[in-house]
C-alpha cells in the first residue's frame, strides 16, 4: 500500500464513540423543547458528523438556534465522563503509528476544546500533534479548509494525506481536499454502497495492517 506520512482522523464515530452522549443530549432536548417527541435513534446515530448546529436547526426549528446550541453543549458537557468510550485497540495503535513517524492529527466539526476534553476522557490526549476544530475554521466540513489547515500545519502534501473518518460527509471532505480517504466500519452508521474510499477499515488493527502489514 501507498506509505501516507500524514494520517487526520475525523472525531466522532471514528477517535470516539460520542453515539450514547449524542443520544442522551438529544433525548434530554426533546423531551424539554419539543414535548417529548423523540426522533427514533435509528436516526439520531446519522446526526454523528454534521455540524450540530445544522442538526439542531432541522431538529428545532421553531427554537432559536443560538439558544439551542448552548441547551445542547450545556447537556452534552456533562456526559463526556460517562458516555463517551474508546474504540478496542485505538490507544496501542495509535501510539504505535506515532512511534514509527506518522504525523497525526485530528479535523472535526466539534468544538476545539470538546474535542481535546473528549480526547482526554478516553486517554487518548498527547497522542494528536494538530486538531482542528469547528471553531478553527470559516467553513466546517465537509468544506475541505480543515484538511488544507492541517496539511499546511504538518508541511505534508495532499499526496502524503489519508483522511480517516466514519460516513458520506468525510468522504465529501476528503474528496474536496484532494486527499485519499479511509472510511470506518465499526459504528452502526451504514456506509452506502456507492461510496468509494480509498479503503475501508472495520478496526484499528486492520488499519495498522492496511497501511503497512504488520500486526501488533
């Protein structure tokens, strides 16, 4: 396989697993601001990627979307300890990337210092040189300015980039940037038959071995 140098990970579905603290923050919001009419979680695990805000707008529409965005973060703040988790083996693969020259970072549409704190509740901090976050960038993804910040940050090239995320948008993302993309299959998003990463990978050990065939 093609030898990367740079590997930028999206957050949500693919570093963490944030689907119960999604879940249990829109739950919370449905219940107290739109009667208790709860979208059905078949659903809800969709709203991992986009920007929230644009979530909230189509979930709240009749809700001024300032308001809700703090409703959510204020609720969301207080289950990082408890709902969100590592994905098995991201920890020793992660540093074993890092330890044999590859330069990591992260390109998220969560908010900069969420996605360290979330970082931090999984033990997963320290390991990422660069992340850019929601508020890092003019446009968020899948607008590629956050690959292109990340790229410009580690001197890598397009070519030396692999995008690694968990659904249509990072694919769009990575598309948009020029870059190749890894798509995950490990969360319970279903990944379209037409979509056409680079490469798909259904765990952290497989990614290590597609990119260069060697096992833990």
């Amino acid at each position: 396989m093609k030898k990367y140098k740079t590997l930028l990970f999206d957050m949500d579905g693919t570093i963490a697993d944030t689907d119960p603290l999604i879940l249990e923050a829109m739950n919370f919001l449905y219940d107290k601001y739109r009667e208790g009419r709860r979208t059905p979680e078949s659903e809800i695990i969709y709203f991992s990627g986009p920007p929230i805000r644009d979530t909230l707008k189509k979930e709240f529409p009749d809700r001024d979307i300032n308001f809700m965005f703090e409703e959510f973060h204020k609720k969301s703040s207080t289950l990082y300890a408890t709902h969100v988790f590592a994905y098995p083996n991201s920890k020793e693969v992660l540093l074993a990337l890092k330890k044999d020259g590859y330069q990591l970072g992260i390109v998220t549409n969560k908010l900069h210092h969420l996605a360290e704190y979330a970082l931090k509740c999984i033990d997963l901090d320290n390991i990422f040189e660069f992340i850019v976050g929601f508020d890092d960038v003019d446009h968020p993804k899948p607008h590629q300015e956050g690959i292109l910040k990340a790229i410009d940050y580690f001197k890598s090239s397009k070519s030396d980039t692999l995008y690694i995320g968990d659904n249509k948008s990072d694919l769009l993302t990575a598309n948009n940037a020029g870059v190749d993309c890894c798509l995950v299959s490990w969360g319970p998003r279903v990944l379209p038959k037409e979509l056409n990463p680079t490469f798909k990978i259904s765990s952290y050990i497989d990614l290590k071995e597609k990119l260069y065939g060697k096992s833990l």
